[in-house]
C-alpha cells in the first residue's frame, strides 16, 4: 500500500493510459483560399476528418496547420479545450499571411488542466510568418507537470545534410529545440514534443536527432514506428501514395513509460471519396 502511494507522488495520475496524439490536416481551414486547393474542403470532407480523429480517442492532441478555431473545432468536437499558436493573436499580425496560415496548436480532454505558455518561436525573425511552436503544461501543479510542445519544422530537408538554405534553416531550428529541451532537463521538468519535423528522424546516425538530443535523455519514442500511412498520390489522384519513411515523430522525455507507438492510418476508399489529409495522425499511449 506505501508502494502505490509513493508511485502516485512520483507521477501525476493522469499520465497512465493517456494517449498523446499529432496530426498534420493539410491546410485545415473553415474559410478556404482560393490560391491552395488542398484547403477547399466540403462539409463531408470536414466531417470524415472527424471521424478519424475519433477513432484516435485522444487525450492531447497536437496539430499543425490549422488556419483557425472554428476549423480545429469541427474536427475535435466540443470535448476539448483549443489552444492554438500565439502567433494567431490580434497582437502577432506582423506574423500573419493574409489569405491564411497554418498554425501549431493543442487539443486537450477537458477536465486536464493546462497552463497556456508562450510559443518557442523557431525561426530567428521577428517577423517570421512559421515555426511557431505551440507550449502548454499539463496538470501544472502537480508533482510532475508535463511540458508538451506541438510543432512543425522547415521542409525540403528530409534526409542528408545539404548546404542549402533549407537544411540550414532546419538545423538552426534544430538548435533551438536542443536548447529547450537542455532547460527542461535542467529545471528537472518532464516533457513531450509532438508534430511534423519534415524530417527521418529515425535514419541510422540522423543529423538532426544527433543535434537536437546532444547533451539530453530525449527519446525518439517513433524511432521504430512503421510508415504505414497511405494517401491520395498527387501525381496519380487514382492511386494511393505510401510514404518509405517517418516525418512527423513525438519525443519524450526518459521519465516517460509507453507503448503502442502507431500511426492511425486511412481506410483507402476513404482517401478516394473524401479529402482527408497527405499525413496519418500517430500516437503513444502513457504506461
């Protein structure tokens, strides 16, 4: 009996069998821009999304872009409390396109608590229109708070170091990371980071893995999750496209315990009949 009291001080009860979930919609967003096609979505559309989402039972849900609330909410109901990228705040229009953005954000059960932080902003200028990286912190006043981070990293590096300025901005972002999760691990917090990194990851000796963990206990908790995820080819709408490798992958912190590491991959007469999105959602389940 002193055992599982002791086990309950050490960590906060909402973290066994909670499922951490990240998405990339693809341009969701309730009022379409006539210049991206993949934004244009029907209602039917809006509701498969939904569907799926479901089928995830999610308790955290990270998300990217996302161009605004009424959109995030159609997909996660009215269960969840939204908290989407500060950089979609009145106050951060120089950070704003005008036609539409694709914002980071969180979606968490009600009833967890949260603690809404400032974004870590990823790109270096102050009138970056990206990477901003949505921040909460689950049950913050308890003995364990979980610092959770949804984000979305430059494109067009996804593999091998190139000397362009794609992977140059990837590998400054990079740096940014590592050095947030070094002031996690200094001030002893536990921690997940959840989004699309545009990036493999999991590739033997990765750059980026190596640069972004150096000096930290992070884990690639998607380090051997299988790229199942199958989607409406571009080059052949007619034909399914599925993906060699992993780009959206959730790190946790050496605390953390999990299993069931899975993309929640689309039935293939749905990626024909509906406008789904080019990435699965993937998800770890909290032991």
């Amino acid at each position: 009996m002193v055992q599982l009291f002791v086990l309950f001080v050490i960590y906060p009860s909402f973290a066994f069998g909670t499922t951490f979930t990240t998405w990339n919609i693809e341009w969701l967003s309730s009022t379409p821009s006539q210049k991206f096609e993949e934004s244009q979505r029907k209602p039917d559309d809006v509701e498969a999304l939904a569907r799926h989402f479901r089928l995830t039972n999610s308790d955290v849900f990270a998300f990217q872009e996302v161009n605004d609330l009424k959109a995030i909410q159609a997909v996660v109901g009215s269960d969840y409390q939204i908290f989407l990228s500060d950089r979609s705040n009145m106050s951060s229009r120089k950070n704003q396109f005008e036609d539409i953005n694709q914002y980071t954000g969180i979606a968490i059960k009600k009833g967890i608590p949260a603690l809404d932080l400032p974004d870590l902003k990823l790109d270096s200028s102050p009138t970056s229109k990206l990477r901003f990286a949505t921040h909460l912190v689950l049950y913050p006043d308890s003995k364990n708070p979980i610092h959770v981070l949804s984000l979305h990293l430059k494109s067009r590096c996804s593999g091998a170091y190139k000397n362009n300025r794609h992977c140059k901005t990837l590998k400054s972002q990079g740096a940014e990371i590592n050095q947030w999760l070094r002031e996690r691990e200094a001030n002893k917090q536990t921690y997940v980071l959840l989004g699309d990194f545009n990036h493999n990851l999991s590739y033997q000796n990765d750059w980026l893995w190596k640069q972004m963990s150096h000096g930290t206990g992070a884990v690639l908790a998607t380090r051997n999750t299988p790229a199942t995820c199958k989607v409406r080819s571009k080059q052949q709408p007619n034909k399914l496209h599925q993906f060699r490798s992993l780009i959206d992958h959730i790190v946790v912190s050496k605390e953390i315990a999990y299993h069931s590491v899975q993309q929640v991959t689309f039935k293939p007469d749905d990626v024909f009949k509906f406008h789904l999105s080019d990435h699965c959602p993937i998800q770890l389940t909290v032991e």
